[in-house]
C-alpha cells in the first residue's frame, strides 16, 4: 500500500460523509451514519487495504467542492460532475453501485 491510497472523513452540512481514494482518483464517497465513528468503521469496511491520511491536494479539492455542494452552493456542481465523470470513466467497469446495491444504468 502506497502514501497515494487512502481515505478520509470530513464535516459537511448533513453530517460527517468520507471519501476513498487511490492516486488522484477518488474510488468511492460515503453520506454520514448514524456517528462518526460508524461513517469510518464504514470506510474502513469496504476499503480494508486504506488506512486514514491526509488527502492529497487533487482530493482535497474534490473534498471542498463536496462540502459546498451539500451546504447548498449549486454554482459547484458543474465542477465536481465533471471531475466525477472523468474519475468514473478511469474508474474499473462495473465497480460503482447505488445505495440500494443497484447498478448504475450505462449511458
């Protein structure tokens, strides 16, 4: 496991979500639990070979623009699903699922 693959917690306007990544791809987000210590026990489940860091500076703006777009600043959300898309395109097939297990349709 390299410095580059990691994951992260931070604080949005409806609670504490998370934020996966390897490189300067994120690889997967997560909306808060019911506590913080659940959104991380969370993480930490479905990316058991991360361990807790700092974003890189790419996350990090990634992170910012997350944080905008929950407290309500639609002006971000160009931004981040154009970053989005990029990232998903790189992204391995098939590995993205909905919060209800589900796939993504295929565009």
């Amino acid at each position: 496991m390299g410095a580059d693959v990691g994951f992260a917690t931070f604080d949005t306007a409806i609670g504490r979500c998370a934020i996966a990544w390897c490189g300067d791809r994120v690889v997967g987000t997560q909306l808060p639990e019911t506590s913080s210590a659940k959104t991380r026990q969370r993480m930490q489940t479905r990316f058991p070979r991360t361990r807790e860091a700092i974003p890189p500076a790419d996350i990090a703006r990634v992170v910012n623009d997350l944080v905008a777009l929950l407290s309500g600043q639609p002006e971000v959300t160009s931004a981040l699903f154009r970053w989005t898309s990029t990232g998903c395109r790189r992204s391995a097939a098939g590995s993205t699922r909905l919060r209800d297990g589900s796939r993504p349709a295929t565009p």
